[in-house]
C-alpha cells in the first residue's frame, strides 16, 4: 500500500537535498500532490490482474484475436523517471474469450508499478496465459523512455520494442508472422 505520509516526508527532504526553500509558496503543497499523484501512479502494486481476466465468454471457432495501439504509462524503476508508449496484444482462444476492456486493464495493472519495459511485457503475457488459458500470447510494447529522452545520451524520439510469446506462438513462426502482418509492420 502506498504510505501517502512518507511520500511526503521523502519529497521534503528530496527539494531541500536540490537547494529549494520547502516554505516557498509554489512548493507548500507540492509534496502531498505527489504523495497523491503516486497513489495514483502506483495502484496497480495492490491490483491482480485476474481480477479481469477471469471473466470470459465461449467462443466457437474463434481465431487470433489482437488488441492494438493500447496506450500505457509508466516508471522506470531504475530512474523514476515515465515511459510510455503503446501495447499490442494477440492471443489464439481455446474456446473462451475476454472482454475486449480486459485486456486494456491488465496492461494498466502491470504498468501502474515501478517497472521494466522488458519484464512488464512477460507479465502481461503470463497474466494472459495464467487466467485465460489460451493456445498462445503474444505481447508487443514499444515505448519512449525519459531516462534516453532527458538525461543521459538524450536521444528523444528513440524507442524501446520488446516481445512476450507464449505457448504456440513459441513454436508456430507463421502465427507471429500473421501478427506483425495484421500490425501493418509488414
């Protein structure tokens, strides 16, 4: 659970350690809109992601089903600082599906945490696999880090892509190939 009171203990201490006077008007407020902003930020650390994905619908003879252009933000937990950017879902149902909505929520559980680009990307597909139990997963995210962006080698506009597969889309090359082609990235 996020200590609202300690948050603002840390942001405090955190604008007197940059030289800032904490009395001075503009900042008199500041650190409990940041304990509130990170209560926001950070609410999926009490989330389950099978909250969502436990509801699901038969469906007969259905075949890849792909979510696209699901939009997230998120900290990167080894700066702080946001990445964001867009997630791609594709799953082969076994015989159920989920409400589109549930898809797009468990992308905001994992990425309302400190996170990696790199390990929210598997968390999603394994929250899929786990709860949904399809034939496959595949997950796509591509996201723009602030820590490339405005320290550091300052490169905006570069972006990060990383892949979750799972289940048959581990062994079947032409279901991820129908993938990135549905994508229109080929």
């Amino acid at each position: 659970m996020v200590d609202q009171d300690k948050i603002r203990q840390a942001v405090r201490i955190l604008l007197e350690g940059i030289g800032e006077d904490i009395s001075r008007e503009g900042l008199l407020d500041t650190p409990d809109r940041i304990a509130r902003m990170y209560a926001e930020l950070f609410a999926g650390m009490e989330e389950d992601a099978g909250n969502y994905l436990n509801k699901t619908f038969h469906a007969k003879d259905c075949d890849m089903v792909i979510e696209k252009d699901i939009t997230f933000h998120s900290i990167c937990e080894h700066h702080m600082l946001p990445f964001f950017g867009k997630i791609h879902i594709a799953y082969i149902p076994d015989g159920k599906v989920v409400g589109l909505s549930k898809l797009a929520r468990t992308v905001e559980v994992f990425a309302r945490r400190l996170q990696l680009q790199e390990q929210l990307t598997g968390q999603i597909a394994d929250a899929l696999m786990e709860h949904m139990k399809p034939q496959g997963v595949l997950v796509m995210a591509e996201a723009e880090h602030m820590c490339m962006t405005m320290r550091g080698i300052k490169k905006p506009g570069s972006k990060t892509v990383t892949l979750a597969r799972r289940g048959v889309f581990e062994t079947d090359p032409e279901l991820e190939e129908r993938f990135f082609r549905m994508l229109g990235l080929r």
